[in-house]
C-alpha cells in the first residue's frame, strides 16, 4: 500500500493543484487492492466495465462505480480477514449493524 505515502507525506492538504495527481494514484491503487482481494468487488468493476486506467485525471474519479451503503449492510465485502481489521465501523440508525 505505498500508494498512500506520498498523499500522506504531504503537508498541504489543501494544495489540490499539486495533490491531485498524487490523490488520483492513491484512489487507482487502493481500488487496485480492493479489486486484487475481492472477488465480488472485481465483479462488480467489470459489470459496471470500470478499470482504472480510465482514470487519467483527478476530473476522472467520478467514472469509479460507487457502492450504496446498503450493499455494505447486506453484502459481507472484504478484502482481508476479519481479524486483520483495525477498525470495524458501525453506522447509526442501523442497530449496530457493521458494514
């Protein structure tokens, strides 16, 4: 995952002029991640034909297929082990139910 570093080593978050592009390359690979370790999200991606290449510019990340968090609430969609997972999220309204 060191797609992440150099988005998280700069010290402007605001400086979107020179953060877009790293910003793009982060989103591209943790999609890439998700989509290497997940097998219905793949799935997913291509139904929707989505891949990242199609990604050329940070104008471009509204072509990612974005998913409903109801899906989260009724689909287990993971891309590593339960027990891997630092942080489990539960939204409100929900009776506590993860996502």
């Amino acid at each position: 995952m060191d797609y992440r570093k150099p988005l998280y080593r700069f010290k402007e978050v605001y400086n979107h002029k020179d953060t877009d592009e790293i910003f793009l390359e982060a989103v591209k690979g943790n999609v890439e991640f998700h989509r290497k370790h997940c097998r219905p999200y793949d799935e997913i991606l291509k139904k929707q034909g989505f891949y990242t290449e199609q990604m050329k510019q940070a104008g471009d990340l509204h072509l990612l297929p974005c998913l409903p968090t109801l899906y989260f609430k009724r689909h287990d969609l993971r891309s590593m082990e339960e027990r891997k997972m630092v942080i489990k999220a539960t939204s409100s309204g929900t009776g506590g139910q993860k996502s």
